[in-house]
C-alpha cells in the first residue's frame, strides 16, 4: 500500500483535488484526481464505472450531489492507505483533454482587456462598444479544436490584408498571440426553451480550467467584420489537463469590482461574486504578465445566465471562457498584442525584443487561488509550442 | 414481400435515396433511407451495425468509397422485394436529428443577402465590407442547438436596444426571422495541422440539408459589435431530416456566377461549381420566396477550404451552411428582413400583412434540384412553428 505524502505549501493538496483524465503506457485513458505530485486512479479506487471512460463527461453528467459526495469520498481516500497500483507519479502519467467538449463560447468579460483592444483596432473611437457594459459579449468558438495543454501549436495560414495593402495575400500568421484566460465547464446541461438563472450556477458548473485561445492577429483583423473571429482563432485552443471543482473555489471568491449601470434582472445574482486567481504568463520559461482574475468585470454565474437567456440549451461539457483576463496595469495583459500594444512596444524576453510569437517559441500559463482552510490551490499550467507553419505555397 | 412503388415525378426516386434516422412506436432511432413515400429501414435489411445506431455519424465516417458501395446497394435493394417490416410509410415514423453536430459553422456566401443586409444596417456605407469579396465570411454557430425539422420555436428572450432608445431593456424578440439555407455535412473529418484542399470535397462532404437559421434581429443587432451573432441566432438552427447525398447532386453542378476578383489560390478548383438547387419558403403554407441556390457566389468546396485552410481540424458530423439565399430579385430573398426591407415594407401573408413572425406562425423551406436520368429530387423540408416566448418577466 501506499499513502501520498503531501509537502506543506503542495498546490494539489486536499483543498484542491482537481480532476483529469491520464493513461499509462499500455493502459485506456481514465479519469484521475491529483494529490500533490500523485495521480490517484478512480478507476480503481472508487469502483465506479463513470471513471473508466475518456472523458470526465459521465461523471460530471451526475450532477452536483454526486460531485460532493465523490469528493468526501476521495479526500477519505487519498488521506488513507491506496494500492500501490492505483498510485501513480504525475511526471510518469500521460494528461489527455479531460472532457469532450459540446460548445464552446468564449466572452469577453475584461474591461482592461476590452478597452485596450478598442484602442488598438479604433483609436479615434470609445474604446468600449455601447454593448459592453450591459451584457458580456461573446461568441462560439470552435469546439473540435480545444486541445490539452502540451499539444504543439502549428502556425497557421490565412488571408492578411495591412491597412496599406491594396489586396490581401496567403501566407502564414505574422502577429500570433495568445490569450490568457479562465475556462469554466458545464457538468450539468438545460434544455432547449429553458434558462439558466445566475443564482443555479453551482448547481450547473463543474469546474474551472486554464485557458489560451491563440489568436492570429492579422488573420483576425481582416476577417472579423461583421460577423467576429473565426479562422484567427479556430486552429487551437489550449486547456490545462486538471478542472478544478468549482467545490474548490469557495475561499477564492471575491466581490466584483462593481457594474455600473445596474445590469439588468436577468444578468443579477443573490450575491455576485468574482474570483481572486492569480496568473502568470510564462514566454520561454519568463514571467512577462501577472494577470489578476480578481479584476474581471461580468462574473461567472453572470456569462452562464446570459449564454442562456434565449433558452438555448446547454450541455454536459460546455465549455465558456473569460476572454482574455487583463488588469489595470501593464504588467497584469494577458495578451501580447496588449502587452506591445499592437507590436509597437517590444519587449525583453530573455534577453530578446520580442512582439508576436516566433516559431519555438513556448507559452506556459498558471494560476493559484486562496484554498479552504488557509494556503493556496494551483490549476496547473496550459503549455504550447509553436511549430512552423506548412503549406504556405498555397 | 413488399415492393415500392415509386410513381412517375417522385422527387425521392432512385436518384434521390436521403438518409435519414428514424424510429417506429417502441423502436430506438436508427438509419433509413426515404424512397417515394416510404423508409426503408437500413439496420432491418444492410446488416451492419452502423444503420443500428441513432444518427448517421458511425456510416459517414467510413468515407467515401463505403458511401458509394452502400448507394449501390441501396439502389439494388430498394428496387426489389423487402421484407414488410422493413418499408414504413414516412407518414408512421418519427424522423430524429440525423446526425450527431460536431462544429456548427454557418457562413455568409449570397451577395444578394450580404449587400441587402449592408444597405439595411449600414445606410451610409458600402454594401459589402472590404473582405467579403476575397474570402467566405462565416462564424461558427451554437451546435447544441441545431433541432430536426418540426421541432417548435420557443421566441427568445433576450436584450435589444433601438436606436432611439437611451438604455436597453430585455424581452421577448419582436423581430423574429427565418434565414433559408443550404447545409453541407462533413462525413470525413481531417486532422488538426492539416489543411482540406478546395478538389477533395467530394472525398468529405457527405450530403446537404436544409437549414432554417432562425434569428432574433433585434436582439442581434444590440449584441453583434464586434464579436459577431451570439444569442440573436443561438436559440435554434433547424435542419430538414434527410441528408441528401452529394452523390445524389452531380446533375445540380452549375457553374458559379462569377468571382471577381479571382480569389487567392487555395480557394480554387480544378473547375469550379455551385448547384442548381430551388428553394421556396412558405410561411402559413404561403409561398412568400423562391431563393435559388445557383446565385451564390461562393461554392461549397471553398467554404470547406477555406474552414481549415488555417490548419483547423474538421470532425465527422461538422455542419457548415451557406448563409441566408438571397436572389437578385424581391420574390427571391431567403430572410423576411429583406423582404420587409427591416420591416419598413409589410408584405401579405393569407391575406395579412405581416413583417415579422408571430407566434403561432409556421414557415416551412423546401428545395427541389435537377436528377440524374432527368426529373427532379427533393430535400424535403424544414419546418418550425413559433411559440410564445416563457420567462418575460425575468
């Protein structure tokens, strides 16, 4: 038997307990949970057949009753003596995508964020859209192409046109970037004609990941009007292997900055709550942003309510995102085009005057919380490599 | 033994075969093929397991030599003696979703549609932006919701702002419209980091549907700046029941209207080609508009090269449709917002004039193209009534 060992100040110790879904070499992926550097195998352990699937998709189909019932079932069980066989180091594991992802939809929910880009692509207008302040604008995203962390990102190919082009060309991306953003993921989904109410966003949500939605930027300049982004940012979206339960979450919420205007009925909530998550940005192994997730202005509940409004019906392994997570101050921009302001203002990377991503380049993104009972939890890191683009003769 | 009868002028001859998945009172949803009036029940008489199952997924992504070899079978079979109870009359089944929806793309490809919408949203501006000319402008949609034809409309709910209004407010949608389109249907998917050249669409595209993308203009109109439609079409996409083969549309290959200018190289084919495809929408059982397909102006092959030619992964059950069929004429416009000319140019509906839907409204889309061996083949229809919208008060 074997009984982990948990290092005092552990970001996986058992305040955390996120999930994913590993294999070992010659064995089906299955769902684990993470204990400081362990990965205790439910398969095993619980008896359960929902954990011997691919994804975490069955499981979190079992609503939240089940959720916390399994999680005092797995604080008992990794507090105690495990089969050795059901132990395994998380360096020796290989991380799949941990769920089977429906929809995605991608907000916009930073004022910081926002703003910024508003100056960057209209500088003689607002910088925030009349909308912006009274819904969180988002859009879908592409669902078949949300990757787990370590995936290598090839850059893509796609039609630019600069302001001072008469025509666009093909070629490959020029200005690629990244986005650091939160990730939250539907466990329990709601039917067609139904609504989601703020205040049913525990009941709903399962767990919260890492996100990088990589955004070519010149590809998305000339495409996004009148209908968004679309091939600027539908090649990879990046997201950390463990989903940390929104049961895990408690001590890190934190009031929002505050609305002004009110929004309306639909959009509030008993009591709106925020997040306080730290994150880093992480370009070729140096912290260059510290976005703080504290400062975002829509909430969680608030972006699910909305997504819902129209009685669209949600499902098991939805996932929406933040949209990018930028603070008030400039090292606190999840997003390069923010950070350089629009590849203007370089800056120093390991000794290097960097803009966009070049190829090799390596983007890790963490982030830690306050954990119950003192201390902090992590979600890990969403890590990608840029590989060359092929196929730019076309 | 039964033999079909398939009177002269079937639109769902030989030429035609649809697939579709249905089901019987106590009988699990599984793969059929129509013939004149009857379905033919494919897991009853093929004997292979991919008919046994509820959407046509399993059967598409065995590719396209395996599509070809059951359409031969399915015309050997269907032309002689069947067992009785594998014929029922399209009148005793219930027809389901035929496909599971991976990604659900919806694109812009009518001039037609996009210059109206430009002159009706942007008065002052030219009617097409900058880049619609050099590119296939789409988005990617709410695949969640796309419901099989007969499924009813609940009106959303949602926010809308007029122009002279100082603040939003939420409601139901006062401007609730159809888009008549045309779906294609990825069978086999290509992986990511891979591109999907214009030439192999007939090696992917598995067949086409009707599309009814409803969309609620008013709340569309508020939200869309700048990151595209979100809730004002997310509510519901309807599709007609029969995926109609693209086998079955070598005799509708027309050549496009004309692209200049001529688009960059990986949006070319070895010959080019739309489809000669009529629809007609009925609205209370009126015909109100006869789009033709044939006016496009981007192809269906370069909406699919242009979906993954930044290295996007596509998945079997993928649906990407054309975008509202708009004709050059009045009699020929696929939305009722050009068709009122955003409400401003009532038209008569059974002897109401009518902008806008109603509730208790049903609009109906059906499309007809040339077959092979001369006549015609049917896709169907897409059907949908308007129910008053719940949960107002929120």
């Amino acid at each position: 038997m074997t009984r982990i060992d948990i290092p005092e100040g552990s970001l996986f110790g058992l305040a955390n307990l996120p999930y994913g879904v590993f294999s070992t070499p010659g064995t089906a992926p299955r769902v684990g949970v993470r204990v400081a550097d362990s990965v205790v195998d439910l398969a095993a352990t619980l008896g359960d057949d929902v954990f011997a699937q691919p994804s975490l998709n069955a499981f979190m189909a079992q609503g939240r009753l089940r959720w916390e019932e399994v999680r005092r079932q797995v604080t008992e069980l990794v507090s105690g003596d495990l089969p050795d066989d059901a132990v395994h180091p998380v360096s020796g594991v290989t991380l799949h995508l941990p769920v089977e992802v429906a929809d995605y939809v991608d907000f916009y929910a930073s004022e910081h964020h926002a703003a910024n880009l508003g100056r960057l692509f209209r500088p003689n207008a607002e910088p925030l859209m009349p909308n912006w302040k009274h819904l969180p604008v988002g859009y879908h995203g592409r669902a078949g192409t949300v990757v787990v962390s370590g995936t290598d990102i090839v850059r893509p190919c796609g039609q630019r046109k600069a302001p001072d082009e008469a025509a666009p060309t093909f070629g490959e991306s020029k200005r690629l970037d990244i986005e650091a953003e939160l990730g939250f993921i539907v466990g329990t989904g709601s039917p067609l004609g139904s609504t989601v109410p703020a205040d049913e966003f525990a009941d709903r949500v399962f767990g919260a990941v890492l996100v990088n939605d990589w955004s070519a930027r010149d590809i998305q300049s000339w495409e996004y009007v009148p209908l968004g982004p679309n091939l600027g940012k539908s090649f990879a979206t990046s997201i950390s292997p463990w989903v940390v339960p929104i049961l895990a979450l408690e001590a890190a919420r934190v009031p929002l900055p505050g609305q002004d205007p009110e929004p309306l009925p639909y959009l509030r909530e008993s009591e709106s709550w925020g997040l306080d998550i730290d994150l880093a940005v992480e370009w070729n192994g140096e912290v260059v942003s510290r976005p703080p997730y504290r400062t975002m202005y829509w909430s969680p509940a608030q972006m699910l309510a909305h997504m819902t409004v129209n009685g669209a019906a949600s499902r098991t392994g939805d996932l929406y995102a933040s949209g990018t997570i930028s603070g008030p101050e400039k090292h606190q921009r999840g997003a390069f085009i923010e950070l350089t302001w629009g590849g203007k203002e370089p800056i120093t990377v390991k000794g290097e005057e960097r803009t966009f991503l070049q190829d090799g380049d390596e983007v890790a993104i963490t982030a830690t919380a306050p954990a119950a009972g003192g201390g902090r939890l992590g979600f890990g890191e969403v890590r990608g490599r840029i590989l060359p683009a092929t196929g730019t003769e076309r």
